[in-house]
C-alpha cells in the first residue's frame, strides 16, 4: 500500500489505549456506541474500508465477502478462532484474514479450571443463598458437591489452551486423559501424566469430568453429539467454553432435564447471545451454570489481542507478511 494512512473500520470498541494508538496510525472508524453491526452495517463496512476489524460476533461469511470493495485487503480479526469468518472465500478474493492467537491461553486455562470447580462445588448456588435470605446456618447434608481430587478429567483438544488447563487440574490432584487428532508429545504427556484415547466415545463414558477445548471447525460441530453426550456417567459434569456449536445443546438440555448427568458449566453458546430459555430454567435450579463468554475477559487479554491486530495491520500495511495469517484449511 501506498505511504498514505490506510481506512480502517472498527466493528466494536476496543480498550482506550488501543484506540489511541489506533487514530495515531491509520485513519480510522470507530464504533462509539459499542452497538453491533448489523448484517448491512458489515456489508458496508466492507465495502468502504481498506482493512476490516471483527471481532466474534460478526459474521463475515462468503455473501459479504463478495459484496466487499476492491480495496479491502486485509481482514485482521480481533479474536483468536476465525470460524465466524468464510477464510476461503476470502483467500479467493485476495484479503488476507489474521487473527491473534496465543494471548488467551492462560486467561482461558483460569477460567475453565475456575468453572470446573465452580460447577464441581456448586459456587453459583451457594452464592445466592445469602443475598436470598435462604440461610438458616450450617447443616451437614445440605449443599453437597463433589470432590474434585482424584476424579478423572476428560480434556478434548489438547491444544494451548488444553495443555495448560491439564497443567492447573494436575496442581488440583486431577487425573489427566484427552483426545485430540494425535497424541501430545511424549514429554508433554510425561510432563501432565496424561493418557491419551484416540476413541473419544470410549474416553467420555469412562470420565468424571468432561472440559471442551477445541476449536470449532466444520469437523467438530456437534463433536459432542446426543449420542456421545448419553455415553456420559450420571455422576459426570460437562465444562464448555470453547465455541457453543460443538456441543449439541437441545441434547444437553435433555439430559440436564432428566438428571441423567451431574451438571454442566457453560460460558458459550449456540446461537448467541440468545440462551434457550430451557437452560435459564435449569440454572435456576443449580443444574446447570451459565456464563456469558466472558472466559477471555481480562484487561490483559484485551491490550494483547488489541496490540496483535496492530502489528498485524501495520505488518501488512508496509507490504511484509502479517505474523498472524490465517490460511483456508485444505
């Protein structure tokens, strides 16, 4: 691109020390009201601007793609997963698309362990209890959870995020197993005494506790299905806070319904931010703890990701390869 400042549209407000970096090196769009744009708004937007910054609820899919102007460019994702982006159609049309991995894992990795002990010992529960005017004192069968020590945790996808949420349930005295496309290396599965299943079935009828870590890709909607779902043991808990499509919710809310497993702890969902009334009504009875995708928001996170797509657009606007590209899979 020419010396010129490139026009950047911004579809959500982003830290204020991010902005301001932003306005002192490209021309840019910002959206004051933090309001999501509509499907027109993104159309637009792509139509008018060199470089596009979505976040995770845009979905910029093929149809917008192909209304986009021929000076985009450059989509540079402020979010780490790119399944709301069409990345083939994109690559197709010459636009780059990067994304800013790498600054969650730890953020992402505390949260779910926090979830797992959350849901394990009813927290959320215990925690209106109080403000309720529910509480007559102490009593010894009432309020029970389970153990978390001991017990079997069922990691699927053994990514960063994965490795380091296997790291943390270790430090809680948590047997290690997951399932991946391939095994982890022998020094990583040494290192969390980790075994690995290649049959997911066979893993989740045999686990305790059950964390969903891997990406959402065409491959793993549904991943766990309501079949795979009926394998778990009555007593099993379910964490969810990679991307709501992998777990076939209608069938989770069966078996929460039913009693047929312990609970589950969920901070995505599959048409957000709409959350079936069914599972309000299951949280409201401590079945089930729902959060509202807030697993990567921390300041931290935030800046970095922030400081990610800024190195990314600065990168590729000066005619070098952005670090983070995304490539269409094959």
């Amino acid at each position: 691109m020419n010396g010129k400042k490139s026009h950047v549209v911004i579809t959500r407000k982003l830290p204020e020390g991010i902005e301001a970096r932003m306005r002192q090196l490209f021309d840019v769009e910002f959206n004051e009201t933090d309001t999501p744009f509509t499907r027109e708004a993104l159309i637009a937007a792509a139509q008018r601007a060199e470089v596009l910054v979505p976040t995770v609820t845009d979905e910029i899919d093929g149809e917008i793609i192909a209304a986009a102007g021929p000076q985009l460019k450059l989509i540079a994702h402020f979010g780490n997963g790119t399944d709301n982006i069409d990345v083939k159609a994109a690559h197709k049309r010459g636009i780059a698309v990067t994304n800013t991995p790498g600054v969650l894992t730890e953020d992402m990795a505390d949260f779910t362990m926090a979830l797992i002990v959350a849901v394990s010992r009813r927290f959320v529960e215990g925690s209106r209890v109080i403000p309720g005017g529910q509480w007559s004192g102490w009593a010894p069968g009432w309020m029970l959870g389970q153990r978390i020590s001991g017990k079997r945790l069922g990691i699927v996808g053994m990514g960063r995020i994965g490795h380091a949420l296997a790291k943390r349930a270790r430090a809680f005295g948590l047997q290690i197993h997951y399932h991946n496309r391939h095994p982890a290396a022998a020094r990583i599965e040494e290192e969390l005494q980790a075994t690995y299943w290649d049959s997911l079935d066979r893993m989740l009828s045999r686990m305790d506790i059950v964390s969903v870590n891997c990406p959402h890709t065409p491959a793993t909607f549904h991943l766990l299905s309501a079949r795979r779902l009926k394998l778990l043991q009555p007593h099993a808990v379910l964490v969810n806070t990679a991307r709501g499509e992998i777990v076939d919710e209608e069938a989770l809310i069966e078996l929460l319904e039913a009693g047929a497993i312990a609970g589950a702890g969920l901070d995505v969902f599959t048409h957000e931010p709409t959350v079936s009334p069914r599972l309000v009504r299951l949280a409201e009875t401590g079945a089930v703890t729902l959060l509202p995708h807030m697993g990567s928001a921390t300041l931290e996170a935030r800046n970095e990701m922030g400081e990610k797509v800024i190195i990314n657009i600065k990168t590729f606007t000066d005619g070098h390869r952005p670090p983070d590209r995304v490539l269409p899979e094959q």
